[in-house]
C-alpha cells in the first residue's frame, strides 16, 4: 500500500475546491489508516535537510560528550540523551537506537538538557529555531483537519497554546541483518501518545504502519526525500474523536529494499520525531460531538495524566 504525498500549498495557497480537497483526502487517510504523508508545511526543505544532517552530528559525537546531556535513568524530566536500550518500547523486544529529546525552551516543569555548546556548535540554536518551526505547522495541519471535521478552523488551536511537544532525535545504528530478524527491533511496535506526530526521515526506510482493519499487517511508509514527512495520528486525537480517527500502530524495523536478504548489515538510519500534544491540563476525554452510540470510550483524565502513565512504562 502506497501512500501519496498531500501538498499542503493547496491548503496555504489553493483555490477553495483545492483547500476542501485536501482538507478532505487528509482526513479520509487519518480516518481509515491513521497515518499520511505531507509537503510543504511551512517547514522550508533546507531545514529539514539540515536537521537531519544535525541529526548525524550530534549522535557521531563520542559517547561521554552526548552524556554530558544524560537522560535521567527515571522518566522525568523527558529530555537528554538515551543510549542504546535506554528506553524500552516494548517489554519483550530489545530495540537498538538512541535518541536525544528536547521541549520547549520556558518549560520548568521539564527542563530541556544540553550538551555543552562548545561540543557541537551551533546545534541548539538550530534545533530551538526548528522546534517553532514544528510548532506552525502542526497549527496548519490540525486546523486543516478541524476543517476535514466540519468543525471550527482553530478547534485544537488553544488545547495546543502552551506548545507542550517534545522533539526527538533518533539514530538507528547499522546492525546486522540476521538481529533484525530475531530478538531485536529498530522500534518496537507502538502508538504515539500525543495529537499527531511529525516523523522527518531519510532514505533509509523500515517505517511501517499495521493495517486498521487487518491486525497483525504492516506497510512500508518510506520517504523517497526527506521533505516528504510522514504525519501519524497520536492517541489524544483518537480518544477527542472517540476513535473516529486513528491512533496508529507503527514501528521500525528491515527496510523494504532489504526484505529479501540473509545476511549482511542494514545501514544506520536517522529520523527526527516532532511529538505534538495537548497542552497539559486538557483534558483527553471523548467529545460529545463523537458519540453517536452514547458511548463515551475514553474517560475524562488529563494530558498529563495520561502521558505520565505510559512514560512510566518506558522508562
Ligand atoms: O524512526 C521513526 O521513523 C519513527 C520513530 C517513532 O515512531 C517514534 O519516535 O515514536
Ligand atoms: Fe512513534
């Protein structure tokens, strides 16, 4: 199953019938498979080129450097650097990568952690001027969805007002084909726990969504470019929606292009994970709006709430 790229112009500059046509093909793919891929967001192409390439230098620096900026060994705060195994998506499955969060520079409940500027110049500049960037287009694409909803354009604007996200930086080191095939994954199986993520990857591939309707059926989502990114549906949208759209079940694992070979080494992989979610104290409860069957799936706890109860299975 492939999954065209959307080009959000036609929302930013389009004519009525273009913005309504995305507005709509949007929706229907968040609906049916929770995930889809976008351009042209507002995030220029030579960002995203140069985030990846922040991407490789930060995690090619010796390991002491990158643990000058230590993810604590406990969930909170959910920022610095985690080494490989670290963090534990799954209870079974070890998953080799390591990964680098960051929030919002005025955050004091979860202060970010850096390493020294004199380490990697330049980087933490670029990646605070990258996180607004994410910031503006998550409006855009949520208030494109609002409109794919028949609701309000700025529905989700002010439950997003705080810019409570977190970005993650994640390498996925070379590794040898046959562990892939065994006891270990790049990322285990899993839902973002958020509204939507933003997933920026090279051309490395092994993203794959499982199917909605056929539990157990994963489809490759590669990006041939790095300006197609790859938007997922996160578990906060889902419950608001009562599950009218979907919170989809993605992990990492053998790109396609290798799926057919025995032994060998799968390249290292590089991706950036923009995590929007609600501002903390919203609460994630179900919408009336959604439920048709008086059925109200998801009860009424916080953003907060909800998040820390699954970054404490993680860490
Ligand atoms: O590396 C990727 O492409 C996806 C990573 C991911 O799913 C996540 O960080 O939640
Ligand atoms: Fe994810």
């Amino acid at each position: 199953m492939e999954l065209p790229s959307l080009d959000f112009t036609l929302f930013t500059n389009g004519t009525p019938s273009q913005q309504k046509y995305l507005c709509d093909t949007l929706l229907a793919y968040c609906k049916n498979h929770g995930v889809a891929k976008i351009t042209n967001c507002g995030i220029p192409n030579s960002a995203i080129d140069e985030l990846l390439n922040w991407n490789r230098h930060f995690f090619q620096l010796p390991y002491d450097v990158k643990m000058k900026a230590p993810h604590p060994a406990t969930p909170n705060p959910h920022r610095g650097y985690s080494g490989l195994g670290q963090e534990r998506v799954s209870s079974v499955t070890f998953d080799a990568k390591e990964s680098f969060d960051q929030g919002p520079t005025d955050d004091s409940l979860q202060p970010n952690i850096w390493i020294p500027e004199e380490d990697l110049p330049g980087f933490r500049t670029f990646m605070e001027g990258f996180f607004n960037l994410c910031c503006d287009a998550q409006l855009l694409i949520l208030r494109a969805l609002a409109v794919g909803l028949n609701m309000p354009e700025y529905t989700f604007d002010k439950l997003h007002s705080r810019h409570e996200f977190e970005l993650r930086l994640t390498h996925y080191p070379a590794i040898d084909i046959k562990k892939l095939q065994t006891d270990t994954n790049r990322i285990s199986e899993h839902h973002d726990w958020g509204t939507i993520t933003l997933v920026f990857q090279d051309s490395t591939g092994g993203l794959e969504f499982e199917q909605k309707d056929r539990p157990g059926v994963f489809h490759a989502v590669e990006s041939v470019k790095p300006m197609e990114i790859v938007l997922n549906v996160g578990d906060c949208l889902h419950r608001w929606t009562n599950g009218t759209l979907h919170s989809v079940n993605h992990r990492v694992r053998i790109p396609r292009s290798l799926s057919t070979q025995q032994q060998g080494l799968v390249p290292d992989r590089h991706s950036v994970s923009f995590f929007c979610k609600p501002n903390r104290d919203e609460s994630v409860a179900s919408w009336k709006v959604f439920q048709s069957d008086a059925l109200v799936r998801y009860e009424d706890i916080t953003s907060y709430e909800y998040n820390q109860r699954l970054l404490k299975t993680t860490y």
